[in-house]
C-alpha cells in the first residue's frame, strides 16, 4: 500500500536495472581488471628481485622487447634463486597472455551488448580506448539516474572530502568512495589531457559517423581539460593533484555523452567481431 501510494503522488524514481547480460559483461571487465593488477604485482616482485642480486637492468625502458630478451638470458648465481626468478617470469608471461584472451573476449562481447552505444560514444574522448569505454559503461551503465553530473563526481569518490565545524571550513583529499574501478579508469584517462588540443587521425577515425552532439563534446572537453592542465601546471601543483582535478571534470563530460546518447535513442555503429581493434589512443 504504501509503494502504491508512492506511485500515486510521484515520489518514486524509476531506475535501470542491470539485465544478465549486463551482469555478465560487468564480471568479465572485472576480471580484466584483476589479471592486469596480478600482472602489475608480478612486474615489481621480479624488479625487486634483480637488483637485490645485483643484476639490475641498465636499458632504458621495462617491459619491452629488449628487456623480454634480456630476462629470456638472465642466469641468477644461485638454483634457488633462479628458480624463484623463473617462477616470477611464468607469472608475468601467463598474466599477459590471460589479459589478451580477455580483452579479446571483450570485444567479441561488445558485438550483441546492448549498451554497445554508448561504448562507442565515449571512445570519441581523447583517451578512451575501447577496453576503457566498456569499462565506464559497464560500471556505470544508466547515466540517467545521475540528475547532475556532480552526483556522479561524488559516486566515483573525485570529489573533495569536508569537514566543517563552526564558521572553519577545511576540504580534506578526494572521498574515494563508491565505484573504484571507475575512478581509477577516469584518472588513467585523464593523464592524456596534458598535451594540447588535438583531434589526431585514430581519434578521427573513432569519432567517423558518430553523433555530431557526441563529437562536439568530446572536443569541449579537450579545450577545457587540456587547459585547466596546463593551468595547474603554471601554479606549479603536483600532476598528480592536477590529474585528479581533471579527472573530476572529465567524469562531467563522460555524463553528458552518456546522457547525450540515452536520451537520443541513437543505436551505434555495426561492428563484427572479427574486425580489428584501431581503438588505440
């Protein structure tokens, strides 16, 4: 009775529930998002490892083909340590290869989603490749229950914590609350808006035959970002302050297209799961 009378006098808000299928794709991001922690934990055991033996890597950059090579040779003094080593080096090749299965796996999975729409209109921002795209979505899903964009800055925890007492008000660092994986994926994305304004060639073929509502915003939202980086890069703050500022407002913009996109009904691009992935930044 009482919900009833709630329908009534229109205090109830509707919402979207998550289908099985939403579900489903959720999960598998998920555990995208696990292997590449379990493969960024392997990476720094093994680095720990080498110079504590006094065999640290003297080239440039980790991780790359050189390196690869330069472990595939590494023969440490002692059994147990080199065993220890390999054990290290297995993980980190296992990981990799799971990692690649599941993104894989995602974009076969993006062909039926439902929410392939609004995947697709959020790779029109600078830095939103499609492994990041499906990751918002799945996360998020219904923009529209966010009445403000502000509502979802505080869901993702990028807003400023408070404390108030009296006539003192003190802003404490970011809450850090609701949705991690989202936050977390935001702030990667954000660290792109520290180069000016461009509209590369892989961007334009992202943003080929998207919505022009969808693209205008997506450039907004480099003018705005890359200068209110550059901004806090003149009053000297530390990037990894000034990037959390940005990711704040990128949350914004990712609101707006994702509200852009449920509101218009526009139904997305035909894709095949065979096609290439070009969705990189």
């Amino acid at each position: 009775m009482m919900l009833a009378r709630l329908d009534r006098s229109g205090d109830l808000t509707s919402v979207r529930v998550p289908g099985p299928g939403d579900e489903a794709v959720r999960d598998l991001v998920r555990a995208r998002d696990d292997t590449v922690r379990e493969c960024r934990n392997a990476r720094h055991r093994l680095k720990a490892l080498l110079p504590r033996n006094g065999t640290p890597y003297a080239g440039k950059s980790s991780w790359t083909g050189a390196h690869l090579r330069w472990l595939a040779t590494l023969k440490l003094e002692h059994a147990a340590q080199q065993i220890g080593f390999q054990e290290y080096l297995h993980a980190i090749t296992e990981s990799t290869a799971r990692i690649a299965r599941l993104e894989q796996a995602m974009r076969d999975t993006l062909v039926d989603w439902s929410l392939k729409p609004l995947v697709q209109a959020l790779m029109s921002l600078r830095g939103v490749q499609l492994i990041a795209a499906m990751t918002l979505v799945a996360e998020l899903q219904d923009f529209l229950r966010f009445e403000h964009p502000r509502k979802l800055m505080a869901y993702v925890g990028l807003v400023p914590g408070e404390y108030t007492s009296g006539e003192k008000r003190r802003q404490r660092s970011i809450t850090k609350a609701g949705n991690s994986a989202a936050r977390r994926m935001l702030v990667e994305i954000a660290w792109h808006y520290q180069h000016p304004a461009r509209i590369t060639p892989i961007i334009a073929r992202r943003q080929a035959e998207l919505p022009k509502a969808v693209t205008d915003i997506a450039w907004a939202a480099q003018l705005r970002l890359s200068a209110k980086f550059r901004r806090l890069g003149a009053r000297r703050l530390m990037k990894t302050k000034a990037v959390v500022a940005v990711a704040r407002e990128l949350a914004g913009f990712v609101w707006a297209i994702g509200c852009e996109v449920q509101t218009s009904g526009w139904q997305g691009l035909p894709i095949t799961p065979a096609a290439p992935d070009t969705t990189a930044a």
